[in-house]
C-alpha cells in the first residue's frame, strides 16, 4: 500500500475562530454518542492482562487472562469492549462517520491492489472538522485529498479535533516514533511476547506491520476471546478494500490476518488518559 503522508509538516495551531468551531462539532458528535450510553448494557471494559509468568518459564507457555469487568457499553446492546474515557469515545464517533462516508472502486472484488482499491474517496457527509484539520497540519497535501484519501490521514483526522497527535511518520514508522512520547502509550501486539501484550481498546490506533510502510487504522469495538475460543477486533480506516474489517482475536492477544497476507497487526497506540471506571 502506499501509505505516505504526502511530505508535510506540522503547522501552527488554529486560530481561535477554527477553534471554536472544532470544538462545536466536537461537542455534537459527543451529545449524539452520549444520548445512547446510559441505560444501555452488555458492554464490557476489556482491561484484560496477562498472568505474570516466572522469569525463564515464557517458552511455549499458555497466557491466561483476567476477566474482563462490566460497564455501560458506549451503544446500547452493543457487545464487546466500550471506549475506555471520553476521549476514545469521540474519537471513535468520529472514525464512524468518517467510515461511513469513504467508498471504493466497485471492481475491486475485496483485494488489496495499487492505486485503483482502496477507500480513498469521501462523500459529502464527510466531518468537516476533519477537513479543516487536515488543511490546518498540511494544506493542500495529497494524502489528505479526497481521491488519495491515506490510512495516516485517517487516524490522525480522527483524533486532530480531539487529542491531536502531533507527530507524524508514515504508518508503520508510528510506532517507533510514538515510543516514549508524552501523554500516549503503545500497547504491544505481534511486536511482544504472548505476557507482554495488552488487550486493544476502541479508540486505538492499530498498527500494522508489512514489507513496505505498514497500515494503521481506528479499533472500533473489540470482543475478547473467553475460554480459550478467539473473539474479534473490528476496525475503520483508509487506504483499504472496505472501511471497517473484522479480524479474530486469539487467546494470546495477536491478531489473526490471513485475511490480509503479508501484514502483522503490531500493536496500539492510545492516549494515556485514566480508564473509565467500571460499574459494580
């Protein structure tokens, strides 16, 4: 894929008039989010991890993990993980309706292909909170153009408006940029041993590793895998043959990508913000 992000930089903040209006939206897709979480149930919060292993006892060993607690789920009747604070919960309001807006080329048959297959064309409903951020950080790039729409844009248009991740790479590149920075964690999927991974939240950005630039793209909703059977990770993203793409979830927290051959989920990258605090 080619998952570049067009050779920009950084620009200054918005002004204050762009601001408000960001935060106007902001505030709208919250009110729409947060009409459907209370009273709802069947969600869950997903803070699955490991059972600590003895030092030099990891080779071949089964992980086992803690069950997940109940929570309000962030849509009524909608299993599996929720959004861990309010932050991921906008931020995955906002992947949706960026999702829903993208299209394809119908001939592509659900194989990846250059340039042709791949949902890089947005409609009209797309957020316009997240067009005035990408003319705010690279005005006029070709990642951020309806047409070229790419998979960095994405995920950094869906939380721009939000909690915006200021720096930038190319998508597997993220990774190792993100390391260390402050107010965001990386949670390790493939790029750690089975004790060394963490369940992925809605809100992540997932990190895919391949033979070029890798992908990334939004976790929508996760469901857990229980008793040794896989669960699931449903995600949005750009740059791609559908805009939101199911893939199992394995008792050792990898994610199974046949579906997908020759790409590695990696990891999660999340803000570190305080989790949401679990009903009783």
């Amino acid at each position: 894929m080619n998952k570049t992000i067009g050779g920009c930089v950084l620009a200054g903040t918005l002004g204050v008039l762009l601001a408000i209006l960001l935060l106007v939206a902001l505030l709208a897709a919250l009110v729409g989010t947060m009409g459907s979480v209370f009273g709802g149930s069947g969600g869950r919060s997903c803070y699955a991890t490991p059972t600590p292993k003895p030092p030099g006892h990891h080779g071949g060993a089964i992980v086992t993990y803690q069950a997940a607690s109940t929570v309000t789920p962030i849509v009524a009747g909608t299993p599996g993980c929720v959004p861990p604070n309010q932050v991921a919960a906008a931020v995955v309001a906002l992947s949706r309706q960026m999702a829903n807006a993208l299209y394809v080329n119908p001939t592509c048959g659900g194989v990846i292909s250059y340039p042709n297959c791949y949902y890089t064309w947005y409609n009209s409903s797309f957020p316009p909170s997240v067009i005035a951020y990408g003319n705010q950080v690279c005005p006029g790039c070709y990642a951020w153009t309806n047409g070229t729409y790419q998979c960095v844009s994405f995920v950094r248009g869906a939380y721009g408006p939000i909690y915006s991740m200021q720096w930038t790479a190319n998508a597997f590149d993220l990774w190792a940029l993100y390391q260390g920075k402050p107010g965001w964690q990386e949670i390790p999927s493939a790029a750690g041993a089975p004790w060394q991974r963490g369940m992925p939240l809605p809100g992540d950005v997932m990190v895919f590793k391949d033979s070029s630039v890798g992908h990334v793209a939004i976790v929508m909703s996760v469901q857990p895998p229980a008793n040794g059977q896989n669960g699931s990770i449903t995600f949005a993203n750009a740059n791609s043959v559908s805009p939101y793409t199911t893939m199992p979830l394995l008792p050792d927290l990898s994610v199974d990508t046949s579906s997908w051959p020759g790409y590695t989920a990696w990891g999660y990258i999340r803000p570190a913000l305080p989790a949401a605090t679990p009903t009783p």
